[in-house]
C-alpha cells in the first residue's frame, strides 16, 4: 500500500513538471539572455553584400547598422532603430515607421527570414553571429518630446515610447528655450541623430543617451502621434 502511494506521488509530481515546462515553452519571453550584438554579411541584389550589424539593448530597443558595398557610389551606410519582441521562435523587429523584420534564434546565431516570417529557402548565407561590438555612430531621424531642465535634456521617443538622457549642447538648449511656451514644457523636436552608451548616476551603471548630430527643428505646436 505504501508503494502505491509513493508511485502515485511521483506521477502527479511529474505531470505537474510536464505541465509547467509546457506552459514556459508556450510563453513569449524577452530576449534578456541572448547575445547583445549580430553581425554578417547578407546577400544583395543590387550591390556586392550587404554588411549588417544589430544591436540588442535590454530596453527592449534595437539599433540596425546596414552598409551596401560596392554599390555604384561606393559603400553606403544608413542605421535605424525601434523595438524588439520574441515569440517562441522568432525575433521581431519593429522599427520607426511601424515595418517588421523577423530572424530565427538558431543555436548563438540568427537566421534571417523572410518578409512574412518564413524561412528563407536559399543557398546563400542569411547568419548573423554573435560579436563584440559598440553602438554605431551613423546618424538616423529620430522624433520625439525634449525636455531641459536644470541644465540636462531628456528625450521620449516617439516611436517606442522610451525616454532617454541627452548629450547637452549649448546650440541644443538656446533651441528648445527659443521654442517653449513656458517652463519645463515638453516640446516636439526632429533631428538626425544617434544612441550612444555613458556612465550614469548611478556608480557603476551604464545608461543609454540620445545625441543630436544635425537637423535639429523645434515646434512646441506638434506632438508625437
């Protein structure tokens, strides 16, 4: 009798495992534990290969550099940015303007899949592997809702909702004062720009700051939409 019930014990614990690991296996989960920066080389149609670095950031942002070499002009550089999700098999990008992209966690590596989510029935090479890499400096549009306020600047994106200290600038600050209304007023502001990593105030803490290259236009009547 006490055999039986040791075995049933055992058997409730094991489903109630089984269960629990089923159900872990069917959540989305954040990408925290994956490798923070991608690179590779893509195939293009219409250039030599197109250079492609991705740069996870435990914000739930990402930054995409892309390089199309030897292209009629020579090598052409642009980057963009937005928000990243994981589904049980996919990586989402979503970026700026609302248009997704989707790679396939394949062991360390990515697999870039197609426009609709679907594997990419090809010989050539769609991998981007895990590098050691810093944020790129290629500028980018970036909108959002400024703030300067005791000499620092913050910066809420529109695109992803994110707010993020400011490289300060003198030119920066005579700008917003110029545009605002009144006091601390969140102003719409447009600009090419890009993400770099500092120390925050935090000992020890590296924090995520926008920096403003060119382009810079303030309108205190426009709000993110």
């Amino acid at each position: 009798m006490k055999k039986i019930i040791i075995t049933a014990v055992l058997a409730l614990g094991a489903l109630s495992l089984f269960g629990c690991h089923t159900a872990a296996f069917n959540q989305e989960k954040p990408l925290q534990a994956m490798q923070q920066s991608y690179s590779g080389v893509l195939p293009c149609a219409d250039c030599g290969g197109l250079e492609t670095s991705l740069f996870l950031q435990q914000d739930g942002t990402y930054v995409l550099q892309e390089t199309y070499q030897d292209t009629r002009d020579g090598d052409q550089t642009f980057a963009s940015y937005g928000s990243w999700a994981r589904t049980a098999d996919k990586l989402v990008l979503t970026d700026a303007k609302g248009e997704k992209r989707y790679f396939h966690p394949k062991d360390e590596n990515l697999e870039m899949l197609d426009t609709s989510g679907a594997p990419i029935v090809s010989s050539l090479n769609y991998t981007l592997k895990p590098t050691q890499q810093t944020l790129p400096k290629t500028p980018m549009p970036l909108t959002g809702m400024m703030q300067y306020s005791a000499d620092a600047a913050s910066f809420k994106d529109c695109a992803t909702g994110k707010v993020f200290p400011m490289s300060a600038s003198k030119s920066l600050e005579q700008g917003y004062l110029a545009a605002r209304k009144s006091p601390n007023q969140l102003v719409f502001v447009s600009m090419d720009g890009h993400f770099m990593t500092e120390p925050s105030m935090e000992e020890g803490q590296i924090q995520k700051a926008v920096v403003a290259d060119a382009n810079v236009k303030f309108d205190a009547t426009k709000a993110c939409p």
